[in-house]
C-alpha cells in the first residue's frame, strides 16, 4: 500500500497575500481522495521527529535557538516564514513524517509525504522556506540504523538543494544530484555531487533529455540502496518563482521517468513534494497528484 504522510499541522495558517501556497496542503490531499487515486487508510500521522534525531544533522545551537524563537530577525527574514511555536511544531511534523515514509518506503517500495523537500534548510540555518532539512535527516536515520549504505537524493525542485549539498559535502554514503535552474536562486549555489544547471525557459524536450542522460547512468555509478527524490513542481512555465518552461504533462513525465526507474531496479524510494509557486493553485494541486497517481500506477 502507498503510505503517505499528512497532518492538519501541515496547512500553518500565514499573513493574507504570503506567497507560500500554504493551502495545497489541504487542497492535494482532497483531490487524491476525491478522484479515488487513494483512501484515507493510504495516509498516516506522522509523529514529530526526536530532538537526538534534529541534531545528528543540524548544529545543536541553531536547533536551541530555533525550538527557543530566538532566532534574529535577519535569520527569521531569510526563511520567509513569521517564526513562532506552532511553526516550529509543524517543521518537526514534517520532518517526522519523511523518516517515518523512508521507513515505509523499505517495506512497501514506495511512500510519500505531502509536505517535506526542504532543501535550502544547512546546518546552521534556514532560508527559502525550509527551517530543517527532512530528506537529509531522514537520510542520516537510515545510516545511524544501518538501513541503507548508499543514498541517492534526486533533486529535481527548480532551485538548487543547497543546503542538502552542504550537509553531505563530507559524506561519501550519500550522493547529492541537483538539476534547477542555473539563474535562479540561491545567488550562491553550494556543489552538490552531481549539479546540472539549466537555462531560463528550457521546455519539456530539452529537460527530459538531460534528465535521461544523466540519471539512469548515476544509478550505475552510485548504485544506491535507497532513494530519496524531491519532486518540486516548480519547475513549471506557470511558476511564479521558477524560470523554466515545463507543461504540466512534461512534469509528470519527469516523475515517470525517476518512479520507473526506481522500480525497475528495486531500490526503495521516498518522494517528499518540494516547492510549487504557480498563480493558479489547481496547476500546484494537479501537478503534485500526478506524482502521487504515478506511484500508485508504478509501484502498486
């Protein structure tokens, strides 16, 4: 069964005009249910991940300081979400909720979460939405608990996985590919394992070219055991945020091409659903559940 992570958490109430679409959370899981992709047994409660788990990736004094609101008002501005408790809570819920569907993931094949992908979260720091990292955290749980030896993060989100990038710059068991735009943001990108920047307005053509170029042959050389794919919908030419030219179908052919891949050789996967910033939400909604409706059709 496709295991997927949600909570009401997830859907965190923000000022009026916040440009974070903070009502997918609600509106995807709806439409999944509505058009019978998947039932409500499909879904689980994620439980907030441990603090002893937070710090086996992030610096002990960034998490003090972050679980305590004193973060300064230049480090709360560069996350881009007002800090408060509640926000704190649903971060952890999230995170709780990748290691609990990597988890799933090693017995069914395949799970999701409906939230997660929070790349641009280091170390020390959040920024870009992201205040802690889920598939590295979930990544680091596996090898702490000897789950899996070689991981693969597939980062597909129209911006670089920076902050991924950074916290695996040392760490040979797990393998870092970011394919984003090459003028977007982060100004400053971080060296991933494998980076393929791309340029403004490429179409669906043109992507899934180097897409099959470059990923069938780093499952060769990585040979992982486990995989991690942040499937951001950003990438869309609707998105507000991204400066590519993907259609919807180009999209769903993007996670056609890593599902099927995953499956033919086996290995595990955990898909967490990353940024989406179109002006219609439907566009955000539909191109999120084509990832969910091709798990299921792929794996189950």
């Amino acid at each position: 069964m496709l295991k997927i992570a949600w909570s009401p958490e997830y859907a965190h109430p923000l000022p009026e005009n916040h440009r974070f679409p903070m009502l997918k959370y609600e509106l995807l899981p709806q439409q999944l249910l509505y058009e019978g992709t998947v039932t409500q047994e499909n879904f689980f409660q994620p439980t907030p991940l441990p603090e002893e788990r937070i710090v086996r990736v992030h610096e002990q004094d960034y998490w003090r300081r972050l679980h305590g609101l004193e973060l300064t008002p230049s480090e709360i501005r560069r996350t881009g979400f007002p800090l408060s408790k509640e926000l704190v809570a649903r971060e952890v819920m999230i995170m709780g909720g990748t290691v609990m569907a990597a988890e799933f993931a090693l017995e069914y094949g395949m799970a999701m979460n409906i939230a997660g992908g929070t790349h641009h979260a280091f170390t020390d720091r959040g920024e870009g939405f992201c205040l802690l990292n889920d598939n590295a955290l979930a990544a680091q749980y596996l090898l702490d608990e000897g789950k899996a030896q070689k991981i693969l993060i597939v980062d597909l989100d129209v911006h670089q996985g920076n902050g991924t990038a950074q916290i695996f710059s040392d760490e040979p068991h797990v393998f870092t590919f970011s394919m984003h735009g090459g003028n977007n943001y982060p100004l400053h990108k971080e060296k991933s394992d494998l980076d393929v920047p791309l340029p403004d307005g490429i179409g669906d053509t043109d992507y899934l070219k180097l897409l099959r170029e470059h990923l069938p042959a780093l499952m060769e050389q990585v040979n992982p055991d486990f995989v991690f794919f942040q499937s951001g919908v950003d990438v869309l030419a609707s998105d507000k945020l991204g400066k590519l030219g993907l259609t919807l179908a180009g999209c769903k052919e993007r996670d056609r091409l890593v599902l099927e891949l995953c499956h033919q050789r086996r290995i595990p996967v955990c898909a967490s659903m990353g940024g989406g910033y179109s002006t219609r939400i439907a566009d955000i909604v539909e191109a999120h559940a084509n990832t969910f409706r091709l798990a299921q059709q792929i794996f189950f």
